[in-house]
C-alpha cells in the first residue's frame, strides 16, 4: 500500500487554513473590492487580475500589521480601496501580454 507524503509543514498548513477563515470573515471587504473596480471587473482575464488584487490586498494588510502593529481600520481600507481604483488602468496595462 503507498501512504502519500504530505509536503506542506503541519504549522504552514494550519496557518493557510487560518488565512481561508480569514478570507470567510472579511467576505464584505472583498465585495467591496469588486464593487470599487469597474475597469477590472469588466476586463476578460479575470483570473490574473484577480491573483494581482489579492496580493495587493494581502500586502496591505501585511504591510498594516508590520509597520502599524494592527490591523488596518475602516477608514484605512476605504483609502486602499481609492488607490486601487485610481490604478486600475496601471493595471491593465502592466498586465497586457506584448
């Protein structure tokens, strides 16, 4: 009989599983993400502008807690949220295959 071997350290599997919850709890700010895009959220490669939102979501809230000790405040958010928006054709275009 063959036991699979599992790769992924049993720290770094709990600490993925915290970070699914985590996405679960803050499913509003994620709508709200999607609602401040319109140029983004019309484009057809949804798929890789949405792993680039998600790490700039993710560094923003690292960034927050490395630097500020916290975790970002509502206002903080919605500020996150204007920049995205006024980058969003940077976006797209950074993006574009040549």
């Amino acid at each position: 009989m063959l036991y699979r071997r599992y790769i992924v350290d049993k720290q770094l599997e709990e600490k993925l599983n915290q970070k699914i919850s985590e996405v679960a709890d803050k499913s509003n700010e994620l709508f709200k993400i999607v609602k401040s895009l319109d140029e983004l959220k019309t484009h057809s490669d949804s798929f890789g502008y949405g792993i680039v939102i998600g790490r700039l979501y993710n560094s923003f809230y690292y960034q927050c807690r490395r630097i500020l000790k916290r975790n970002p405040t509502s206002d903080e958010f919605d500020e996150f949220l204007k920049i995205l928006n006024k980058k969003q054709k940077e976006i797209l275009n950074s993006l574009k295959l040549s």
